[in-house]
C-alpha cells in the first residue's frame, strides 16, 4: 500500500509540474477546444455538478461562470473537514467564498452528496484519468466517497484533463472511482 501511494504522490507531483510549465496561450487554446467540446453535451435544462477550477487546472478561471451560462443550474462542492463535500448551488461570483483549503466554495443552503443523483451530469476533477476511465484525484479522496453511491453512468462522471493527463494505466486502489469519460482538446472520450 505504501509503494502504491508513493507512486500516486510522486506522478502527481509530476502532472502539477506539467500543469504549471504549459504556457499561457496552451492553457487558452485547451479551454477554448474543451468548452467547445463540452458545449455539444450541453442543454439549458441541465443540472451538472460542477468544481471551480484552480491555478493550472482545466477549465479555465471563468469555467464556472461560462458552464452556468449554458445550464439550468451548476452544483458545486464545499469541502469537509471529515473529507466529505456537500454541495450548493452556485449564484454568481458575489455569491463566492475561499474556503480555508484556499478553494472558491458557495454559500448558500448545502445538500449531501446524494444531490448528485439529481445532476445530469458531473464534473469532476483529475489530475490524470486512463484508458479504463480510472481517475486520480489530489489524494484526498473527497470526489471518490461522494460518486461511490452512484450507480455507473447515472448521472454520468467527465472529468476535464489536459491531454498529456489521458493516460495507459493508472495506480489504482479498490476505492478508486471511475470517470464515464474524459475531455480533452482534442473531444470526449467514453469508457
């Protein structure tokens, strides 16, 4: 277990690494190919739970703003002290806090993470995502207890990565949960 987690940490260290080197004008082209992308999955009806993006992440810094001008409502996640996310609707950029792990968090009435039943569609984070649709989160295992319920497919799970990020293979633990697909620049791919 302990060689497994070293190997997690240490490839993660290298995609936040990667993600950080990649220039102003790629992150720009990757966000504008993956909204385009993600555009065609979308209806103005649609729930999709949602995360904002940090830093170097995909999406982009007005993701959430941009997918809310596309959807019904966006859901997105409050971080637990416990490791749990409970999730909250988002109602514009006035309506945001940093959160003390430094995340964009909103305020407003919270629901556990069986609201994610509700969602059309989820949007969850990685860091790299491979050709089984395995996910590698930050280590905290936030995203892999709050999907765990849900049944395959139901809502589906995307998760947003750069590329380079949609890999062979994965570490994976038994907790580990899968992503339906992975967008990139270069489309949607399902597993």
């Amino acid at each position: 277990m302990t060689s497994l987690n070293t190997a997690k940490n240490e490839l993660r260290a290298r995609l936040v690494q990667a993600r950080r080197e990649l220039s102003t004008e790629d992150r720009a082209a990757f966000t504008a190919a993956v909204r385009k992308h993600l555009e065609s999955e979308l209806t103005a009806s649609m729930t999709v739970a949602a995360y904002w993006p940090l830093d170097s992440e995909p999406g982009g810094a007005d993701f959430v703003p941009w997918l809310k001008e596309h959807v019904s409502r966006v859901l997105l996640p409050i971080s637990g002290k416990n490791g749990t996310l409970t999730f909250a609707e988002y109602r514009g950029k006035e309506a945001m806090h940093e959160s003390p792990l430094g995340l964009n968090e909103p305020q407003g009435p919270s629901f556990d993470s069986s609201v994610l039943a509700e969602c059309d569609l989820v949007l969850a984070p990685a860091m790299a995502v491979d050709a089984k649709g395995n996910r590698m989160g930050k280590g905290g295992g936030y995203y892999d207890r709050a999907l765990e319920p849900l049944p395959h497919g139901k809502p589906p799970v995307f998760a947003m990565v750069y590329p380079a990020e949609l890999v062979d293979e994965l570490p994976t633990e038994d907790h580990d949960r899968k992503v339906d697909a992975a967008v990139t620049a270069e489309g949607i791919t399902c597993f």
